[in-house]
C-alpha cells in the first residue's frame, strides 16, 4: 500500500477507503502509465496502463524498477539514485527526456519519461508518467521513409542540375585552354628553331591558357561556397541528453538484442554550443553505421563517450567491435559519393563532416579498442546560460 494511504490510515481511519478507491480510481484511468518508487528504487504503486505497457502482473509492486530499464541504466540505476539523493543534483527528475524502457521478454521499445518528486513524512516519492513512443516513432519512420525517397529523387534531380550548370560553365573555359594549348603546341612544333615572334605568341597562348584555368576554378569554388554557405541556429545544449535521445532513437528497432551498449560522458564537458538537430543527426549516422558493421561480428560492443578535448572544445567518440576500415575505404571515407553499401549513396560521412565542420570542428576516424572503428568529433564546449 501506499504510504500516504498508510497515513491516511494511522490519522483518519475514516479516510483510509476513499483514499483507496481514488488510488485505485487514478491507476485505473490514468492515460499514460504511471508509477511510484521509494528512495530506495522500490515499486509502490503500478498502473492499469504501466501493466500493459510493460506486460507486468502485479508481482511487480516491490521490486527494483530498474527492471524495466535495457543497459547501460539497467545496471546503474541505484548509483545514480544515491547520487541524486546525496547531491541532490537532478538529471531527469522535474525535466524530463527521451529514452528506452524494457519490457518484460526483454524487448526495448522508446519512450518519453517525466519524473515528479514528492516529500512524505516516510521518505521521499517519485512518480513516473511514461508514454510510449512506439507508433509516433513507427509513423515518423514511414513519413521519414517517404521522405527519404522524395529526398533521394530530389538529390539525384540537383545533381544532374548541378552536373548540367557546371558543364555549361565550364565548357567555354575548358575549350579555350584547350584551343590555347593546341595553338602552342602547333607553333613550337614547326621544324627548326622558333622565331622571337613564335616564342611570344606562345607565351600568350601559354598565359591566355592560365587566365582561363583560373577562371574555371573560381567557377567550381564559387559553386562550392553557395553549397556550403548555410546558417545553422546553434544554443547551449547539454550533451547526455543529445546523445541519450539520438541512441534512443537510433538503437530502437535495430534488432540488436544482444549488443553490448555503453554510454559514458565526461560531466565536465557536458555543455556544448550546437544546433541540436543537426549534432542528433552525426549521432544517428554514426550509431546506425555501428550497428550495421556489427550485423555479423560475433562480438557486438558499442560505446559513446566524450572527453574534454582542450582549447575550449568536447571529443565525442562513437565506437563498435565491426570489421574495421579497409585501407582503400578509409582514404575516401568522408568524400561523397563513395560508399561500400549496396543501396548508399555514399552522402552520410560526407554530410557529418560538413556539419561537424560548420560547427568549428573536425570528424576522423580509427581503429577502435574493440577491434572496429571509432569515429571522433568535436564541438565547441560552452558555458552555462546566464538564464539558468
């Protein structure tokens, strides 16, 4: 039971059965599963909507609710419990965010938590409100793959734009050097020794030549800077909750059961200045690249962290137990348009180094520590907004 219905009990005993039916009426109707714990991590109170969400019958009540957590937080639950209660510094409770819940076959599935904490005279509660992510991310895949088939038509279209526009431009330079070109090597290819005035209209073909490859180039470095020119709107993020979301998210419905995910961030260098969609996206290609070179290791380790990287910036390091970069791949692994998947049009890496470049920073990978590949990034560490 309860223990504000135990008080209820002890201070009114007139009480006790109406405070139980509302109990019973609130977990019953409550829309989105709902649960209370102790300071201890111990399960008071379990919804009519938590059983069905996690597939739990009431044996529940009492147990750890770090049974409904997939690893890393499965395992540490009660240090960050004992964290919050001797610092009293919040990460979830009273903000809220994305994560994974597990249910009870062991599957994972999203979902959106928002923690309350309430003080009782027999300790301090907390109660869950979590909704499940499941259809909204299922529906936002489809829309997503609509998309990215709309998306992949539109690209291949810009691209024979593209290839269209600079050919055009190009054509006139590159025939007038090769006119020049041509030009010279008749003159000097007369017999005997040219003359002055041979030597001087080679020399002009020569420099006319030049002019017109200069030219050709500020075509394709213009072309290249309205490509990149582009504004992002970049704030003060905190960097657990970019990479917990994008994991989240990237991690659901990937089929990896089994797969050993560990997340470790530096809480000193937690700040970053970025735009947080664009950063979730480096997260995601990189996660789901992981996960994807591990499909057939026996071993299937992934590991995010971060470290202070110096000079005001944060590394972010996304690691897998994969086959690793072949030479060949790894010399071209960021230039567009190579990639080593059957259906990939080899843009991911490509677009990850233009916004982690954009944003200040740099993006390389190597040989990880489980034997795969360990992409790093960096970002622009930041300071805690005046506003709080």
């Amino acid at each position: 039971m309860c223990p504000f219905i135990e008080q209820q009990k002890h201070a009114n005993p007139a009480l006790l059965h109406s405070a139980e039916a509302l109990q019973n009426t609130i977990l019953a109707t409550v829309p989105d599963a709902m649960i209370v714990i102790d300071e201890a991590g111990t399960i008071l109170l379990f919804s009519e909507a938590a059983h069905r969400m996690f597939g739990y019958d009431n044996d529940v009540v009492g147990q750890n609710v770090r049974i409904l957590m997939p690893n890393p937080d499965r395992d540490r639950h009660d240090s960050y419990m004992q964290h919050y209660m001797d610092t009293g510094e919040a990460h979830i409770i009273g903000i809220g965010r994305i994560t994974a819940a597990r249910r009870r076959d062991g599957s994972t599935f999203p979902i959106e938590l928002a923690i309350g904490e309430a003080h009782t005279e027999s300790g301090r509660l907390f109660t869950g409100f979590i909704r499940d992510l499941t259809e909204i991310q299922r529906a936002e895949r489809r829309l997503n793959d609509l998309q990215g088939e709309l998306s992949h038509i539109s690209r291949v279209s810009a691209m024979g734009s593209l290839a269209s526009a600079l050919a055009h431009e190009l054509n006139q330079p590159l025939t007038a050097i090769a006119s020049y070109a041509e030009g010279a090597r008749a003159l000097l290819g007369e017999e005997g020794a040219p003359a002055p005035d041979t030597i001087a209209m080679v020399r002009e073909a020569l420099a006319e030549a030049s002019a017109e490859a200069l030219r050709a180039g500020q075509i394709v470095r213009r072309l290249r800077e309205f490509i990149s020119r582009g504004e992002s709107e970049r704030r003060v993020e905190r960097l657990r909750r970019l990479v917990t979301e994008a994991a989240a998210l990237a991690l659901t419905g990937s089929g990896q059961t089994g797969m050993d995910f560990d997340i470790r961030l530096d809480p000193a260098a937690d700040l970053v200045l970025c735009d947080r969609i664009q950063i979730q996206q480096v997260l995601l290609n990189l996660i789901r690249n992981a996960v994807e070179a591990m499909q057939r290791s026996a071993r299937q380790s992934l590991e995010i962290r971060s470290r202070s990287a110096g000079r005001g910036m944060v590394e972010v390091v996304v690691s897998d137990s994969g086959p690793g970069l072949a030479p060949e791949v790894a010399a071209v692994l960021f230039q567009p348009f190579n990639t080593s998947k059957e259906k990939g049009m080899g843009l991911g890496l490509s677009i990850c180094r233009t916004i982690v470049e954009a944003h200040g920073g740099r993006i390389w990978a190597e040989p990880s520590d489980f034997g795969g590949t360990a992409f790093h990034f960096t970002l622009e560490m930041a300071e805690e907004p005046q506003d709080g």
